[in-house]
C-alpha cells in the first residue's frame, strides 16, 4: 500500500517551513505505524513550480527539498523499515527555465531537436484534446509546442539522444537507491501527429517508448517497480498497464465515488464492467493502481460531503485487489477542493497541530480548507480512539492483516441482495465476500456462514445474522 507524498507540504527537517527530505525522514515510522510499506515521492527534482512536474533539472534534487545524502539518508531509513520507494518522473516536458529550453531557444544542438517546434501555420489550430485550451506558446520568436501549458514546453522523444538521456535520467536515481518511478502522463510522450497537424495520442509510439525505458532500468535493477499514469478509458489504461506491471485505474476511482454518493450499490455494480475490470481477473496481465483521489482531484471528504461516506469508500477499495494509493493527509480526512487555474487547496499542509504550528510543521501557504482550532489536526486525532484517523487506521490494518486481501485474489463476481453491495472474491481456493451498506438505513442479512467481522462502522453479529449499519463494511468467509 502506497503513500503519495508532497514533500513540500508534509514535515520540515530545517525549520525554513518547507517540507523536506530531513523532515520525511523522521516522519517515516508515522507512515510505517499508519500502514503503509511503499511511498510515492511526487516529484523532487529542481523546479519552479510548487508542484514540481515542470522540471528545470532532472540530475537535481530541488535545493528546497535537501541533498542527494538526505535522499540516500531517506531512502535506507524507509528500506530499514521494510517499505519500498517510487519516484515520480515527468518525462513528458520540461520548465521553460530548464538549461535545456534555453540552449534550445539559442539553437543549439542536440537541444534543438528536443522540442517541437511549429512548421506550418495549419498545426496552429491543433488544441489540447480534453480541454481545447492553446498547445503552442512563442519565446525568441520561436513557437514550440507545450500541452501542459506555456511554461512548459513538451520534450520530442522523436530525437535518439534524448531517448538516450531519458534512460541516463532514470539509472541516475536508481542508483541513488529508488525502488521504481511513476511515470507522469505515460500517453503523452507522443501525442501530436506531424502528418494530421493535430492533438492525436500515438499510443503504439508510445508504449514502444516505455518498453524501452523500462527494460533499460530492469537491464540495471531488474525488479524495479513501475506505475503508469494513463488517465482514460479502460481500453487505454490497459493497453499500457501491462508493460508496467501496474497502472492507475482512474475510472475505478470514479465509480467508487459516485455509487457512495449516490447511496447506490447498483451504480457500482452496473458501472464496475467501465473500469478496468480484467485488472481484476484471475488471469491478470497486470495489476491496478486502486485509489480514490489524488493530487489532480477533490479530497475525499470534500467530494463525499460525510466522513462516514468518505471511510465506506475507503472500505470498498480496500476490499478490492490490487495496489492501493492513498494521498497524504486522506488519513486524517483533510479537506480540499481541486480547482485546475490555481491547484493548491488540496495540496495544503500536513495539519500535526492543533494550533497550526510547531515543529515541523510546514508553513509554504496559508492554511484554507484545513484551518487550525478545528479539532481535525494529528495532534488530537491521534489520541482519540473514534477520530477519523484511527478508523482509517484500522481500515488499513485490516487489509494488512487478511493478506488475501491483496495477494492473488480475484473478484468472481458483484451482486446486490437486500440492497446490500457484495463483492465475492475468491483467493486460492477460499471464498470470501466483502459487503457494504451505501444505504441510509441500516440492513438484516443472513448469511450461510459464521465467519464474519467487520472492516468499519457498525455492524451487530450474531452467529451468521447481522446487522449492517449505513456506510458499514462486513468481511464473510468460509462461504
Ligand atoms: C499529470 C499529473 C499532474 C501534472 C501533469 C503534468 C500530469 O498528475 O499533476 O500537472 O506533469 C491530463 C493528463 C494527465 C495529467 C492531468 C492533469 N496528470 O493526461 O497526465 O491532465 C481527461 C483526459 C486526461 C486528463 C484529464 C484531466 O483524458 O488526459 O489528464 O481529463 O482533467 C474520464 C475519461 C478521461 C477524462 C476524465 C476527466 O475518466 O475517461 O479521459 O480525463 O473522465 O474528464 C501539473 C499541474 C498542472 C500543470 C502541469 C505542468 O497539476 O497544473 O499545468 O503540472
């Protein structure tokens, strides 16, 4: 189970009031304790922007984060305690700033060939494809092509050196010790077709890239841990995920959601055949990156309105097989609202104090959606067993604890009965069903077996009977 985490926002090692690699470090066992054996570092190269995907430098860790020796201190304090790391790596483009960009702009080779530069008037039109926003910006004189906005500018992997320093790129942080990377917008490292002058995803190109990337990393480390992000439709996200090994399954993410905010275990089962379901298979290609938000989205809370909606849909992915992420500060119910112009609610401070400061509290921005005084702080969640955050914890712990949970199960099927949501999975022989209440009233069921606890909320048991409270989860076994 994975921790997404933004430096920047979590704890600070050298009291500047930026998260850093120092501060991650002693924070580590608070991640271990919390649940999780993996981490995914969001990006901490050198960077102009607070979220770090534009990148000024790919071999520099940004100055405002810590030094290659705090990584490498970081990374055996996380592998000491038995979890593993991944790096994200936005390989896609770079920040206009880069040294790269500016040789460029000056023409100099191979730099020059690294970017795409506009050559007829008709690519003008060409628009970003899910959103129509510009895709070409001009600096110099020059017009280069930039999807993710002017500041910038898309790199051209139809350049061999670049490849060849992509590669370069990626052993440089394995050897510093990383496990694997997330590879940032996996479908766009060609998605601009010369021959049309349009926006068009060259996916065949594009997995072909990857392949190499990775089999030039598994050449230097070959069990290397790799995630893709393809934000799409299943077909899609299926067609890469199986050259990573696992990929985010974002269109899960949304069925979560809506059927707990809808209270509708029909909208789950009638819309689980759009996710990736084969990810779910026995005979699997690859595993899915299960997750409910992350940094691109709206926080959990503030999506689902009810912190007991919010847990029940961390019951129910936690119920699913495959490899969980979950976004710092979801584990204490942190509130955030995405807004694409200015992207920064929910990437707000760790709140530890109740009083909105201490030590090693991170300060880069004012709070707004999480502010101090409002009993949601780690400080008073921790010490109270019935907060947000311990029913989290156990949520977690519960996944840990019933490893078939996680290894090799299978979903054989999903039914509704009594409008209870069951999920019947299966793991090795044994066949278990997980069952949520997404009703407001509470439900009776009986079931053919005993063998039955609960995962969260509130449940009565008796022998095989129970009663399931709304945003309840129960576990059966033995069916
Ligand atoms: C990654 C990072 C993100 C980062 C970048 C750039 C990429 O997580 O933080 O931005 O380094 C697209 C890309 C993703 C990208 C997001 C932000 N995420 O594909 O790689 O934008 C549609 C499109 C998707 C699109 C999504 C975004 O298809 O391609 O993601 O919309 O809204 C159904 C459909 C699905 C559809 C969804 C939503 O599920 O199946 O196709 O997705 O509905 O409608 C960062 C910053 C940016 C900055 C940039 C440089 O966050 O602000 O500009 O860096």
């Amino acid at each position: 189970m994975y921790y997404e985490l933004l430096l920047r926002s979590f704890f600070d090692g050298n009291g500047d009031g930026i998260g850093d690699l120092k501060g991650a470090t002693e924070k580590l066992k608070y991640i271990k304790e919390t649940g999780f054996d993996g981490i995914w570092l969001m990006p901490i190269m050198s960077s102009t922007s607070y979220h770090g995907y534009s990148v000024t430098d790919f071999y520099k860790i940004n100055p405002l984060y810590g030094t290659v020796k705090e990584l490498q201190e970081f990374l055996n304090k996380a592998h000491e305690l038995e979890m593993k790391v991944i790096l994200d790596v936005p390989l896609n483009h770079v920040s206009v700033t880069s040294r790269w960009f500016l040789k460029a702009l000056d023409g100099e080779k191979p730099y020059e060939d690294w970017f795409l530069w506009l050559e007829n008037e008709e690519w003008f039109k060409a628009k970003r494809p899910w959103d129509d926003q510009p895709v070409w910006s001009e600096k110099k004189g020059k017009i280069f092509y930039c999807l993710f906005g002017s500041s910038c500018p898309d790199l051209n992997y139809d350049s061999e050196t670049l490849n060849e320093e992509a590669k370069r790129i990626l052993k440089y942080w394995l050897e510093l010790g990383l496990d694997g990377f997330r590879f940032d917008a996996a479908k766009h490292i060609h998605d601009f077709s010369i021959e049309k002058g349009i926006c068009e995803y060259q996916h065949e190109k594009n997995i072909q890239f990857w392949k190499n990337m990775c089999e030039s990393c598994k050449e230097y480390k070959e069990d290397t841990i790799f995630v893709s992000e393809v934000w799409d439709d299943p077909d899609i996200v299926n067609k890469y995920s199986e050259i990573f090994g696992i990929g985010f399954n974002f269109p899960l993410s949304y069925v979560i959601k809506e059927s707990v905010l809808k209270e509708s275990p029909e909208h789950f089962s009638q819309n689980m055949k759009h996710v990736a379901f084969n990810a779910f298979d026995k005979e699997r290609k690859y595993e899915s990156g299960i997750f409910v938000t992350n940094h691109d989205m709206t926080r959990l809370v503030s999506e689902l309105k009810t912190k007991e909606k919010a847990l029940l849909a961390i019951s129910i992915l936690l119920s699913l097989p495959g490899i969980p992420f979950i976004y710092y500060g979801e584990e204490m119910g942190m509130k955030g609202i995405y807004n694409e112009l200015a992207n920064e609610q929910q990437l707000e401070p760790f709140m530890w104090y109740e009083i909105g400061y201490g030590i090693g509290q991170t300060e880069w921005k004012a709070y707004s959606a999480n502010p101090p005084f409002s009993y949601e702080s780690f400080e008073i969640q921790s010490i109270n067993t019935d907060s947000y955050y311990n029913q989290f914890k156990k949520i977690l712990y519960f996944r840990n604890k019933f490893e078939y949970l996680i290894r090799n199960s299978y979903i054989e099927k999903i039914k509704i009965e009594n409008n209870l949501l069951f999920i019947y999975s299966c793991f090795n022989d044994e066949k278990f069903a997980t069952v949520h209440n997404l009703n407001k009233y509470k439900k009776h069921y009986r079931f053919s077996s005993d063998n039955i606890v609960k995962i969260n909320g509130l449940a009565n048991i008796k022998g095989n009977e129970v009663f399931i409270y709304p945003n309840s989860s129960i576990l059966v076994r033995e069916l």
